[in-house]
C-alpha cells in the first residue's frame, strides 16, 4: 500500500549533538513527499528520517524491469503495514544531498547494469559498507571503548544497517557476502542494481527528558521519557515513569526525570536558603573543587 507522507526528515547521524543543516531533507530544496510508506501513518510519537542509501540487486533484462523489481525488493524488505523501515528509490528525486550521497560518487544512478564500471563500483561501496557496519557493531565495542564491562550502546540502531538486497527483499550480510558474490558473477544472467534512500521511524524527541537507562536488548542507551504512558500506567511508586528505548522501541520502568522543583525537595532547609540557580552554582563549585583535589584538572597554562 502506498500513502504520501510530508515529513521533516532528520539524519539519524551517529554525531549525536552535531549540528548536519545538509542532511535535514533529501535534496536542498527543502521537504519532500515521501511515497512509499508502508504505514498509513506514523502516529503522533514517531517520524520518518533519512537512514542510509541501500542497493537492491536483482536480474532484469532493461532499466525499467529492474526498477519494477527493485521497487518491490524495498516493499518487501519493509515488510508491509506498521514497519519501522520505508523507501523512495532514487529514481523519484531530481537531486540529492551530497551529505546523504557521500562515498556513493557524485552521481547516482537509478538504475544500473552490474557488469559496468558504475554498477561494480556501486556494488563495492555498499559490500565495504555492509562489512564496516557489522564490525562496528559487534556486541560489546562500546563497552571496550570506554572501558566498562555493562553493554553500552552509543546512538547506534538496534540493529545494524543493511546495505544490499535480494530480489524478496532479503538483506546480504557479511557473513553472506563471499556466497553472493559468487551467485551475481559466476553466471551468465543480467543483474542489475537498483538504488534507493532508506528510513526509519523513529520516536520524536523534542523537548522531551532523554537520558542513560538500561535496555533489555541493547544493554545502556538513550532513552526518552514517555509522560503519556507514565499516566495510564500503574507503577509501584509515584516516583517511577517509562522511559522508551531510541535503539529498539522498547520500555522500560526507571525513577521519572528529576525537574528543578524536585531537586530542591531532595535537599531539606536548603531551600529557603538557596535559590535553584545558587543551588547549582554550589553544585559545580563542590564538583570542582573535588576534581581539583584529584589532580583531574588541567593547570592553566
């Protein structure tokens, strides 16, 4: 089923806190429609952004055949009513970002033969991707990283992204990757590669509580306060709330975001005393005095 869907695409950038001006829409004329949703809508808790550009690679004779079935190779790879993945084949758009095309060439095409140059180079950008990709995302990286022995995940997708697809949508892995390439290339038939920009849903956040929680699928993550849930839910205490996981969608139930009324009541006769804002200056004076006993604070130079 296709619906057309106005959305204000973010690039889900693993840069967490960088401003990317370049990757707010898919070309630099500002929002698009985006065709091919699965889902009739994404409801008032998520919207679409711009994950990565995917390859499709199937057998077709013409450019047209294999825009047909790369097209439904996409659909069924998103596998049909409220999936969390979408598409518009690149074929659908007059240009787009360099930021999104990056390490893809200057120009991609929408359909191309895999037996010319473009096509193998294309080909190869997306099987180095789809092996950086699984690399980086071994369980545990981020926790060797930075040293700690919890699961940490920071800012990456639940599951890795996937760059190459079959004709029934299925993606290529890495571990996949040496059996394909001899299928695509020790034959006599015409594969093609056909080209898309993929989404994902994601859950909006703006001006919402995020913080660290632990997730039971993808260990510590950011997690968004959901105040909605937290009302129609019964909690064991009224300082617990559910927070929603940015990796994998899941809940979890941890003590509700502390707001500044809150944290003056944690501290009894202090706030007669201090405002919140002295409360805070005094925080960060204690804070660094500490660091500066510990011999953690750089001298001046």
């Amino acid at each position: 089923m296709s619906n057309d869907h106005t959305h204000n695409i973010e690039e889900h950038s693993l840069d967490a806190g960088v401003p990317q001006p370049e990757q707010n829409y898919p070309n630099d004329n500002g929002p698009t429609v985006h065709t091919n949703s699965s889902t009739s809508e994404v409801g008032s808790k998520y919207k679409w952004t711009i994950s990565h550009v995917g390859v499709a690679v199937v057998e077709a004779t013409n450019d047209f055949q294999a825009m047909a079935l790369g097209s439904a190779a996409f659909k069924l790879r998103d596998g049909g009513h409220k999936s969390k993945e979408s598409f518009d084949l690149i074929y659908e758009f007059d240009s787009l970002s360099k930021t999104i095309t990056a390490d893809w060439g200057e120009d991609i095409p929408q359909a191309v033969e895999l037996s010319t140059d473009k096509g193998a180079e294309l080909y190869e950008t997306a099987k180095e991707k789809t092996l950086t990709e699984a690399e980086s995302s071994e369980p545990g990286a981020d926790s060797r990283k930075v040293g700690l022995e919890i699961p940490i995940n920071l800012n990456r997708p639940a599951e890795p992204k996937q760059f190459i697809f079959t004709e029934t949508g299925n993606a290529i892995s890495a571990s996949e990757l040496p059996d394909f390439d001899e299928k695509i290339t020790s034959g006599e038939e015409d594969y093609w590669i056909v080209t898309a920009l993929l989404y994902r849903r994601k859950l909006k956040t703006e001006n919402k509580p995020i913080a660290y929680r632990n997730c039971a699928n993808c260990g510590v993550t950011k997690h968004v306060f959901d105040a909605e849930e937290t009302e129609n839910r019964t909690l064991k205490t009224s300082n617990e709330g559910v927070w929603i996981c940015l990796n994998c969608d899941d809940t979890t139930v941890a003590s509700r975001p502390v707001s500044k009324s809150r944290k003056a009541e944690r501290q009894p006769g202090s706030a007669a005393k201090y405002s919140i804002e002295e409360q805070e200056r005094k925080h960060h004076r204690e804070i660094m005095q500490k660091l500066e006993e510990r011999g953690e604070l750089e001298s001046p130079q």
